[in-house]
C-alpha cells in the first residue's frame, strides 16, 4: 500500500511512495531542483533514462502553480522520486522551483531519507560564472561542499574540487543545516543563461567515480555538441542581421 502524508494545509507537502519490487535501505539519495544551467535536471533525467531507474513516488506543494511536463506521451510529476535497485540509489527529481519552500522542500527529503535509512544525500547543481562565457567551452572539473570527512576523501580521489568560498542557495544549503546524514553539494560552472548539458556531464563523471554507477557521458557531450553547433549558427545568423540592419541604418542616414 502507498504511504502518504496527510495534507493538513496548504502549505504542507503531499508525499506518496510505492515501493513496488523492494524498499530501498541504506541507499545513496541524489537530488536535484531548477538551478544554474538547469544542470542538476539535465543529468538526473540523463540517469533515469540510461539506468533504469522505477519512478516509485511523488510530491507536490498546493501552495505552488499545478505543473507537469509531458516527456515521450508519459506524465513527468512536478517533483518524481525514482529508484535503481541494482546501484541502491533513489533519486529526486523536480522540475518545480521551491523558491520560498527551501526548507519545507528539505524536511520532505529528510523524511524520505528517514524511510529508506539513507546513507547519504547528493544535491547536484551549477554554479554561475559571472559574465559572458564562450558556450562552446566544456568546464573539466566539478566542485564540492560537504560536512563528511569520508565523502571529501572520495571526492579528493577523483579530482573533484572542494568549494572554499561562496553563498550557497536553495534546498542543498538547508539540507546541509538540517540534515543528520551526510550531505553532498556537487556543481559544476555554467552560464546561468543556457541549459547547458556539457557541464551536466561533468557531474554525472563525478558521480560515477563517486559512487561506481558505471554510465558513460559520452551521448551527454554530443547532446551538448549538437546545442553547441546550433548555437553558433543562431549568433552567427543574428550577426548577420545586426549588420545588415546597421548597414542600412548607415545607408539611409547618408
């Protein structure tokens, strides 16, 4: 039978699990929301679909705008919670913003954690550069923030870089206060103005070598490649027609 938590407000959390095949215990939780880049939904929605991963949940908040996506002809939840038996890992997936909803968003993974006695938790993001950054650029190097001295030797092992100065934002850092179990913030640099899947791959190499899931990044770069070359095009085009616009504008004032 589903577990739910009752909706005693508006403003509290609506959450159903349904372990079909077998509950997880003691796994590792990786979790993501709208950030930077979108780089956190672009490389959990890559592990869904490469790994196969069982949707086994949900959540919502009736205080936020009711949205889905449709992905394939199939409903995406607003915030899906998915599970890889063969890697025990349940993953948090939300195309919601939780903006104002940051620590009632925490208390709702904390009390998924609690259920599956997770091990860990793994907030994946971007971090933004300031500026103008050349898109066609591939960042090599994720970064990390966590509380776990164990977590930070794995993490030093496969050349991930610890996070020395900066304000974090979002459900991570409340995690991060809140959490009992370890909490680990992975980023990646990006242009906040661009879904940018080439520093999506970044982290999901990070989290292979993290955790051993043993997915390759590669069709991740190419997806990134693809929306590179297109972009190119679409700023060579608009070049294109700023000059010829400006060559006119220089015409008629002569």
């Amino acid at each position: 039978m589903p577990e739910s938590k009752s909706n005693e407000s508006c403003c509290k959390p609506e959450l159903i699990l349904n372990f079909k095949k077998s509950k997880p215990s003691n796994p590792s939780i990786i979790v993501a929301f709208p950030g930077f880049g979108l780089i956190g939904l672009i490389s959990t929605e890559f592990l869904i679909d490469h790994l196969g991963f069982e949707e086994v949940g949900k959540y919502w908040f009736e205080d936020l705008p009711a949205t889905v996506a449709i992905h394939d002809s199939k409903m995406v939840s607003p915030v899906g919670i998915y599970y890889n038996t063969k890697y025990n890992v349940v993953l948090i997936h939300s195309i919601s913003a939780t903006h104002g909803l940051e620590w009632k968003a925490a208390d709702v993974i904390l009390e998924i954690a609690e259920k599956v006695k997770g091990k860990e938790i793994i907030c994946l993001d971007g971090v933004g550069v300031a500026g103008d950054i050349d898109p066609t650029k591939i960042s090599s190097k994720a970064f990390y923030f966590t509380t776990s001295d164990s977590a930070k030797k794995k993490l030093d092992a496969i050349k991930a870089e610890q996070l020395k100065e900066g304000i974090l934002l979002g459900v991570g850092p409340a995690l991060l206060i809140k959490s009992d179990i370890p909490v680990i913030t992975l980023f990646a640099e990006t242009n906040s103005n661009l879904p940018d899947s080439s520093a999506a791959a970044v982290l999901v190499d990070a989290l292979d070598g993290y955790l051993g899931i043993d997915i390759d990044s590669k069709p991740l770069l190419e997806m990134a490649a693809k929306f590179q070359d297109k972009l190119r095009k679409i700023v060579s085009e608009s070049k294109k027609i700023q000059d010829m616009h400006d060559s006119k504008q220089l015409s008629y004032m002569g």
